[in-house]
C-alpha cells in the first residue's frame, strides 16, 4: 500500500474535508479535481489527495513526498480531527506500518487481530 488511507462514511464533501485539512496545517499547493481525484494537494511534504469512493465513502490518501512532515503523522491528526468535529459514521485508517484504526459510534479503536474480540 502506498502511504496512509482514511476512509470515511457518512459523510463526504471535498471542500469541508479540504477546510478540515487546511485548519490542522496549510496547503502549499491545492488543486481538483485533477482525475479521479476531487482534491489534490501538497502540505509540507506530504501529498494529499481526496477520492470519492462510491456513493457514501470518501478516500484520503497521505503519501511522503519527502518534506518536514510525515503522512502517518499527518492521517492520524486527520483521523482524529475529522471523527471529533464533523458528521462522520464511521472511519478506517489503513496503512503497511501501522496498526489499522477504526471509528464508530464515537470511538477509535485498534482494529483486532483474528481471535480477539472487538
């Protein structure tokens, strides 16, 4: 997998998601829709890009590009600003090198491993 994924439900308008973004750390550059993607950016060495992902899902993509930041940084304060200030039901934060996230009704949690209970 490339970079760090938010996917969220319930709720998914680009340009709120961008604001959201924008409050936690500035654009340096901000485009879209460029492809498939809605939004598009660059913060601090950490490209951002927004993708609709049916009709109830939104994608977040964080990917290093070699800045000051880093996108694990970067998809964690996203994951937990997003789930605190706006109209999300739920939310997933994958990545390769770290624990997957989940939130629901309120609550991120670690996503368990096969056996534990949730």
């Amino acid at each position: 997998m490339d970079g760090y994924r938010v996917f969220l439900w319930g709720w998914a308008d680009s340009s709120l998601i961008a604001r959201t973004l924008e409050a936690l750390r500035p654009f340096d550059t901000l485009d879209g829709p460029v492809g498939p993607a809605e939004l598009i950016g660059m913060r601090d060495g950490v490209l951002v890009e927004v993708t609709r992902e049916g009709a109830d899902a939104t994608r977040v993509r964080f990917v290093d590009a070699g800045g000051p930041a880093d996108a694990w940084t970067a998809a964690h304060s996203f994951l937990w600003v997003v789930t605190r200030r706006l109209p999300v039901e739920e939310a997933l934060l994958l990545g390769d090198d770290t624990e997957p996230l989940h939130y629901r009704e309120g609550r991120i949690r670690a996503v368990p491993t096969s056996g534990e209970r949730y």
